[in-house]
C-alpha cells in the first residue's frame, strides 16, 4: 500500500514546499475551461496543503502539445479557474521549467499556490528526462501525485518526479483523488461482494484483451457493447454488414467466448442504419439479422433489458467504455441506459464504478453522476488497473510503513 497525504502530520507541512502533481488536462474554448470537473477534484488536496502551511507548486499537461510551447495548450486559462475554485490568488508560472520558474516558486508566500505551464511543453516530461525531473523535485520537500488521470504514464512529471525526490531524501505521496481512485478501483477488484458485475464496451478488443481476460477471472458476469461486440459477433459466425470489426482481433475473440463460457454475455438486438449521421432512419434487428448495408452502432432495447436485468442483481460494477456510437445523439440511447441501471443498482446498495472518458460523460449526461459510488477522472488508468497492468505514478510513490 502506498502513503497518502492524509498519512503526513500537518506540523511537518508548516512551511514546507510541496510539488503536486495534478491532471488539469480539460477542454478548453479558446480562453474558457469547458468543463472544470478535474481542477475541482484536486481542489481538496491543494487547500489540505495550504490550511496546514505549505507553500503548493502544482504541475499539470494539457492535450497534445509536442515538446513545444504551444498557446492554444497554454494553462493560463485553468489557472484562473482554479483561483476562483480556491477562493485565493494563484501565480501563474508561464515556463513549465528554467531560472524564472524556479525564481518565482522561490518567492511564493507561505500558503501560496503556484501553477507552472505545461509540462509537455518540454518534450523531456513524456520523455521522462532525468534532469527535468530533478529540476521539479528540486522546487520541494515533498511530491503529491494526485493525477490519477496519468498514472499509468512513466514520465517526468509523475513516476521520474517521484523518484528524483526519493533521490533527494523526500516523500512521495498520494493525493486525496488519486488515494480515492485506487481505492475504489482496487477495492472493486480485491475482494467485490458478490455477484460481481463489469461491463465493457469502445471499439478495440485489442486495447481491451488485457482487461477481459483479467476480468473474466473474477467476475460472475462480462457484459460487452460497443463496436467490440461486432468482433465477436464474427468471432460466432454472424454478419455485421459495413459495422467497424477489429478482424485482426476475430481470432482472439474466439478463443475469449470459450474462455468467458456463461461469464461473458452479448447483445442480443442492434440499433443499425446506413449512416453514422444524428438523424439517419435507423432500424432495431436482432443480432443475426443485420443486413450487408447495415451499421450496428448502439444496443437494442432487448439487450438494454437484458442488461439492465444483470446490473440490478449486482452488488459491485465495473464500467467501462460506451455501449455504441454515444457522440453521435441517435445512438447514445443504449449508453444512457446502462448509466441508469448502474445508478438504479447503486440506489439499492450495489458499489458502482464508473471509468473515465465516455463512460463518465454518459454518467454526467443521464444526471446519475450522484447516484453512482465513484465516477474516475482516468479512463485509460482505470483499464489497466483493472488489467491488473503497471501504473508507474502509483508504484513510484512511497510504501507505507
């Protein structure tokens, strides 16, 4: 088990400087944070440090920069949105790196708070440079990684941070977030009351195979949506017409239906249409009647029931990726669904886990994201932990004693 800052006494944090490691990668239009739910989760972690004294210098990426300043990446924006979600001022740093930053991290007042540019506007974060590292870990007394967004990255900012400050004699610890994550997660997988439910859905087996056959070890059921499920409809012997199927996968899809046996359960009607376009004509068909024009890009009702019956007899759930094309506003009814009865199965007592990326836009867009256990801010963190791969931000931290 890994410490959290809760574990630290406040005393100690009296006038030190901590470097935080936070995922504040949101959507922005032009100069406007789109949606500010990521700051607001590292919120309790920033003013954790600063009502017990410390001096808090938060690092953070922002999409896909390149190694290279960028404007339309800049962090300038999120730092106003977290000075207002703070009620305090924030210091904008505008170099991820260099004299200036570390002159201005210098002199940030006791209980001050600090956001420095983007780390990947330095190609040695996703590089995870040594030297960068050494650089941020060297603006502290101790690192807090709360983005559990990008734990499962080895890069300068996260697992290299980490380790440059065991280097230098400092902690490691975990965030209020990223602690709530990983215990949630693992939690769900260590020991779930059962019946133990995941539902996965997205278009690639390929980038799944790990979770499913890690899952279908431990589970009482699998439910697959998504264009993964017309994958394995071939895997059967049914056509799917002009739907998305990963073929190089179809092999492998084989060999997981006599792995999954009763465990593992696929829809059993389709929404399909000719057309990926918001109001094509569409039509409901069972699985082994999709035509040769036809596209499979949501669930039917028949199998939203039918899931919908096996998520209210759980007493834990796992969810991850869509049940069909959810951006799309015609076929985002079957994503919907699953939103409801995860909610509905957690009203009546059931843990409900939710996966980031469109499995938790879907939660915010059907108003059930109160009503679930846990909603993860990582979507791609969330699948491997469940794969029971490596997550280099979580196992850099410092054990606990």
């Amino acid at each position: 088990m890994k410490k959290t800052i809760s574990e630290v006494d406040p005393a100690w944090l009296a006038g030190k400087t901590v470097v935080v490691r936070a995922d504040f990668n949101v959507p922005l239009n032009g100069a406007h944070v789109m949606d500010e739910r990521r700051i607001r989760e590292s919120v309790p972690t920033i003013e954790l440090l600063t009502n017990a004294g410390a001096r808090v210098v938060v690092l953070s990426h922002l999409g896909r920069p390149e190694g290279e300043p960028k404007p339309e990446f800049s962090l300038e924006p999120v730092g106003a949105r977290l000075a207002r979600l703070l009620g305090k001022p924030v210091v904008f740093v505008p170099s991820p790196n260099g004299p200036e930053a570390a002159v201005m991290v210098h002199h940030l007042p006791a209980r001050g708070v600090a956001l420095l540019e983007n780390t990947r506007f330095h190609p040695g974060d996703e590089g995870n440079d040594p030297a960068l590292a050494s650089f941020w870990a060297g603006l502290g007394d101790m690192f807090v990684n709360d983005a559990f967004g990008v734990a499962h990255r080895a890069h300068a900012s996260t697992s290299g941070l980490a380790e440059a400050m065991e280097a230098q004699g400092g902690e490691s610890v975990a965030g209020l977030l990223m602690a709530t994550e990983l215990r949630f997660l693992e939690d769900a997988l260590r020991a779930p009351e059962r019946p133990f439910i995941a539902i996965l859905g997205g278009a690639k087996i390929s980038s799944k195979i790990g979770v499913i056959s890690a899952l279908l070890t431990r589970v009482d059921r699998l439910l697959i949506g998504g264009a993964m499920a017309n994958t394995f409809f071939r895997a059967m012997g049914l056509q799917t017409g002009s739907s998305l199927v990963e073929e190089e996968g179809i092999d492998l899809a084989k060999s997981l239906l006599r792995e999954g046996d009763q465990r593992l359960l696929l829809p059993i009607d389709c929404i399909v249409a000719h057309d990926l376009v918001d109001g094509a004509p569409t039509r409901t068909v069972s699985r082994d009647e999709v035509a040769d024009d036809d596209k499979i890009l949501d669930i039917g009702p028949k199998t939203r029931a039918l899931f919908a019956d096996e998520i209210g007899r759980a007493r834990s759930i796992v969810w991850n990726g869509p049940m069909g094309v959810f951006e799309v506003e015609g076929f985002a009814e079957g994503t919907i669904a699953i939103a409801h009865a995860v909610a509905a199965a957690c009203d009546r007592g059931a843990l409900g886990v939710i996966g980031g990326g469109d499995s938790g836009a879907a939660a915010d867009r059907a108003d059930v994201v109160d009503r679930v256990t846990h909603v993860s801010t990582g979507g791609g963190a969330s699948i491997e932990l469940l794969a029971g791969g490596c997550l280099p931000g979580r196992d850099s931290l410092t054990d606990r004693a």
